[in-house]
C-alpha cells in the first residue's frame, strides 16, 4: 500500500524551513486534516531551530529589560548592546559609533587609527581631560585641561636669519635690516639672479620618528610681482662618519608667486622633505638657495629682492 503523498489537498510547506526532514506542512483552511508527519517534521524542525538561513526566520529582536547574567544572555539597554562575558564575569557593553560613550579597559587596534582634521580646535574639555585630534598642516594636536591645542611630537626649530651662515660673498645672501611696519627686522637677502644660498648645521631630534621634514620659509619683498624658487639642499652625517664636501642634494622645492601688493607682503612657502630621510642623532647641514633658473622656466621670476624673516624646519 502507497502512503498519500504529504502534503495534503489545500496545504502548503514551509518557506522557513526547508532542510530535509524539518519542512512542515502549513495549514490553510479550517478542515485541513492534521497527518502525522505535521507532528514528526514540526517536532524535529522545532529541535534544530537555528535560525540559519532554510531553519527559520532570522532574529529580529533581543530583550530590552532583563540584566545579562549568564553566558549566551544578550541585551539592547538604550543604545548599548550589552552581553554576558565569561570571561570576565561582568556585563559588557559594545562600542557605539554614533553617540557619546565611556570606554572601559585597554582596546588595542591591529591598524592605524584615521581622523578626520577638524576645522577648528574643540573646545576646552577641562581639568584631567584631554582631546588628541588632527589639527593644522595635518598634524596631531592635543589640547588638554584648559590649555590651547598643542602640536603632538618632534618640537621644530625655527631659524631666524642671522641664524644662517653666510660670508656676504658671490653665492651668499646678504645680511641687512629692512623697515617692516615702522620697525627694523633683520633678514637674509635673496638677488634675483645669483642662485644664492645660506646654510644652516644642525642635529636630527633623538625622539624623531622618520616623518616627513617639512621646511616653512617666512619672506617679504618689494611692491612688484613675480616668481621665487626655494630650494631645500641637505648633506648628511651619521654618527662616526668624517664630515665631508659631499655634493649638495637638493631634498625639496616650491616656486611661489609674490602678488601685487601696496606695502610688503607677509609670504610663507612650504616645502616637505619626504624620501631619503635622515636617521635621529644624524648631522644635517642644510642650504636655503634660491634658484633663478627655475623661476625663469615657471615663468616671469620676481625683479628684485625677497627677504628672509625666518625658517622653520619640523622633523615630523
């Protein structure tokens, strides 16, 4: 004798279980007769409900009230979602990235950690606290306590002119005082067409980290317009090694135009040093040449002086 095939007339089988052996027949109708494989396949598809894909329909919904207190348990608290941790044996709470939250305990992250620069400084977050953020010339800040935001890292040394040798020869800058805003300042005179350069010795920061070394050259010149070329040279000296006439490399550049402008213009050019860096501790003798030849090629270079308030370098 041949068993009817299951199911019967007017019911259909499940969509949420579909394993073999688990998909029970739905009942649609109110004479719908019940046939013993309902009672086995509901019974087997209601002891391996998983709620995998083909064993029943995902979960959509956690308890809101109860405290975790045993491994497995589960809650959404608010905005927290909070579990059970064996391991601890406390409730813990999951990082939210949408609101504000006090993280407990050391997080140690496999990868760096990106941060949007922020447009301005945040404010104050006031005694015992401290924000770390991307500031100014994409550079890490911190502004802790009460205190003004701060440039995380190497310190960068600035260099004002009569810090520059020069003999005041061919090929050198001169030194002299020019009048800004009513006042004398002393500066380092670039001429138009001479490739003029004055050097700068000092040692690599021990606590430098390799970053790029960026190199901020502060000038003015006279009410006309043009081009200027800065170049930054370097030779480098390890520790141990003879200090040497080795041939200048030039390590960055920028060619900046002087606007029209009634009375002298504050300038400032950046120039970053990223490849072939020097190690902490190294020797660098620096040179801030400007270079005719490349104001020429870039256009229509400046007919006269720029003058040099100060050179900032930043190892990081």
């Amino acid at each position: 004798m041949t068993a009817p095939p299951y199911p019967g007339p007017t019911k259909t089988l499940s969509n949420n279980y579909t394993v073999d052996g688990t998909q029970f027949a739905v009942a649609d109708e109110d004479g719908d007769a019940l046939e013993p494989e309902d009672i086995w396949r509901h019974g087997r598809a209601f002891e391996e409900h998983t709620h995998d894909d083909e064993r029943g329909l995902p979960v959509r919904r956690l308890d809101a009230v109860s405290t975790p207190a045993e491994t497995g348990q589960v809650r959404v608290d608010g905005d927290d979602f909070r579990w059970w941790g064996g391991a601890s044996g406390a409730v813990i709470s999951a990082v939210t990235s949408g609101t504000d939250q006090t993280v407990e305990g050391i997080k140690r992250f496999a990868d760096p950690i990106l941060l949007p620069r922020q447009v301005s400084a945040p404010p104050a977050p006031g005694t015992g606290l401290g924000y770390l953020y991307l500031g100014p010339n994409d550079r890490l800040y911190l502004r802790s306590g009460l205190n003004p935001g701060a440039p995380v890292g190497t310190p960068g040394l600035l260099v004002p002119a009569l810090a520059w040798q020069t003999q005041q020869t061919t090929g050198q800058p001169s030194v002299a005082q020019i009048n800004l805003g009513g006042d004398p300042v002393w500066s380092l005179v670039y001429n138009q067409a001479q490739n003029q350069q004055a050097t700068l010795m000092t040692v690599v920061p021990y606590n430098y980290g390799g970053t790029p070394i960026a190199c901020y050259v502060h000038w003015t010149y006279p009410v006309v317009v043009g081009l200027v070329n800065w170049t930054l040279l370097a030779q480098v000296t390890p520790p141990g090694v003879a200090f040497s006439a080795a041939p200048w490399v030039a390590v960055a550049a920028i060619t900046d135009n002087a606007p029209a402008a009634a009375t002298a213009v504050h300038m400032r050019s950046l120039m970053q040093w990223t490849t072939a860096l020097p190690q902490p501790g190294d020797a660098v003798k620096f040179a801030l040449k400007r270079d005719h030849p490349t104001e020429t090629a870039a256009g229509a270079s400046l007919p006269g002086d720029a003058f040099v308030l100060d050179a900032g370098l930043v190892f990081g």
